[in-house]
C-alpha cells in the first residue's frame, strides 16, 4: 500500500511539473509572439523611412589625391540594399566617400542600379559645367558635398563658387556640409545668400567636451531662414566612449526646439568608415528610437521630412 501511495504521489507531482513546464513554454511562446509584433509594429511605423546617409565604394576603384582614409574592404550597392530591408528602411541617399573625390561613376551607377529606391550627393569641382550638373541630375543627384573636414575652408563668395551655387539653386540641389561646428559660421552667410538648402551633417560635429555648449551648434539653432536641415547621423565622430552619443543626446531636443523638428533628418552613415569595429547598422538604428523616444517624432524625422528634400516624390 505504501509503494501505491508513493507511485500515486510520484504521478501528482510529475502531472504538476508538465503543467509548470507546458506553462513555461507557453509563457515563452507569448513572449517571443509579442516580440514579433513589436518588431513588426515598429517596422511598420517607419514604413517608407529614408536613411539619408550611407557609402558604397569597392577596392580598385580611382582614388582622389587628397585621399585621408581609405577602406580595405568593400561595401557594394547589394550589401547596402540588405541593410535597408534588414532594418524596415525603404530608401535611402548614397553620399559621394571622399576618397573618391570628383569620380561620382560608381555612385552615379548605383544610384541607377536601385531603379529610383536611392538618390545621391555628388562631389564636383566648383567649375563643373551647367551640362554636366544636369546629367547628373537625371541620374538621381539632388546635391553637392563639401567634406571640408582637416582642409582649408573654401572662399564660397569668390568665383568660381558663386557660379555653382547658382546653378545649384537652379536645380533645386542641396550643399551638404561635413566640418566641425564652430567653422560652420564662415560658410552659411554665402550658402545663404545664394538660396540654396543647406544640410550639416553628423549634428555639426560639435565638440564633445562642452556639448550643446559649443557655439558653432548654437549658430545653427539661430537659423531663421528655413533652409537648414540637420542630419541625426554619426554621434560616434564627436567623441570616442560614449561621449559623442551623450552629446547627440542634449543636442536633439535642443535643435528640435530651434530649427524645428521638420528640419531634421537622420542618417546611417553606413558602413561607418574608421569606426567600423564598433559600430553597425542595427546599433545606429536602435540608438535612434533611444534619441527620439517619441513614435510620432521618429516617423516625421524618417519618413515625412526626407521626401521633398531628397526629391522621392512620396
């Protein structure tokens, strides 16, 4: 009798450890299935989202002279498109690297491999053609980039650079601008005065030590002129540890509050070039919901601002 009570209590409690464990697979279930949906909601919430920021480029391709930095690795049209599906990005805004300098072929290929899903900011000397400025908007450019970064700052009220800004207003571009905050004081009056869209890239690069302090950022929050946009991209080239992230942190509301929201936009700078052991594209992108907290926030900044800038048509 005793051995049946023991069998008997021995069956109650593996009845009780099956239904503990079926409970437990079950509470797993749910949770990875409310995983999926947040996922997917998220994704949803950026449907349509512009990444205004990214590179391609491949080794053996024509270097510029004044080259700073080149990668010895390839980062191709094909592995930018998976980033973009991988993090529920629909387009994006190839940027020329500067180590290619004025050759924008590559890009320009790209650009018409991508069958309208891209647009591009060439680089081009500042006596291009009339001519050759519009093939390359046909091509899907709707800018210039001046990586002004450790050069001389350019004389942009002295010709041949008031010529180009001319053009460039005509066909609706956009100057893109890489250079540490405090310089940007130097270049927006004639930038301005040219009427042309001006995009700062990486926040400005302010400085990490004084933060929103820097005065250069503070210049930007004075624009009244609704020409300036601000890409949230890179915080990482402001300062190394952490630093740069803080400072894009205090910088956002700040320049939200200023500029405006309508005026910002964000950017992978993919496939992060001199950081590319720390950073990736999932981490970039996470670290922006963690920068605008806000879903509405986010989907202006993703979505809806990039449209008419980068000429996606909707």
């Amino acid at each position: 009798m005793s051995v049946g009570r023991d069998n008997a209590s021995m069956l109650r409690h593996l009845s009780a450890l099956s239904r503990r464990e079926s409970n437990m697979g079950l509470f797993a279930m749910t949770a990875t299935l409310a995983a999926e949906i947040n996922s997917k909601c998220q994704a949803a919430s950026v449907a349509g989202g512009i990444d205004t920021h990214a590179h391609i480029f491949e080794r053996g391709l024509s270097l510029s002279d004044e080259r700073r930095y080149v990668p010895a690795y390839d980062a191709t049209l094909s592995d930018y498109l998976r980033m973009l599906d991988a993090n529920g990005i629909s387009r994006g805004v190839l940027v020329q690297p500067s180590f290619l300098g004025e050759d924008n072929s590559y890009l320009v290929n790209g650009l018409r491999s991508a069958n309208g899903r891209l647009r591009g900011i060439a680089v081009v000397s500042p006596s291009i053609s009339r001519e050759d400025l519009k093939a390359l908007d046909a091509a899907g450019i709707v800018g210039i980039r001046l990586n002004l970064v450790g050069r001389q700052l350019p004389s942009l009220d002295t010709e041949p650079w008031p010529g180009l800004l001319r053009m460039i207003a005509d066909l609706g571009w956009q100057v893109e601008i890489q250079r540490s905050a405090h310089d940007l004081q130097f270049l927006l009056p004639a930038l301005s005065a040219a009427g042309v869209s001006v995009v700062i890239d990486h926040f400005g690069l302010p400085d990490s030590t004084i933060s929103v302090e820097d005065s250069g950022l503070r210049n930007i929050t004075a624009d009244k002129d609704r020409r300036l946009w601000v890409k949230l991209s890179a915080p990482y080239r402001s300062g190394k540890e952490g630093a740069g992230e803080k400072v894009a942190q205090a910088a956002y509301p700040l320049l939200r509050d200023t500029i405006g929201l309508d005026r910002l936009i964000w950017g992978s700078d993919w496939p992060h070039t001199q950081f590319e052991t720390s950073e990736n594209y999932e981490k970039v992108r996470a670290f922006f919901d963690i920068l605008v907290p806000s879903e509405s926030e986010r989907r202006e900044i993703l979505v809806v601002n990039p449209v008419s800038l980068f000429r996606f048509g909707g």
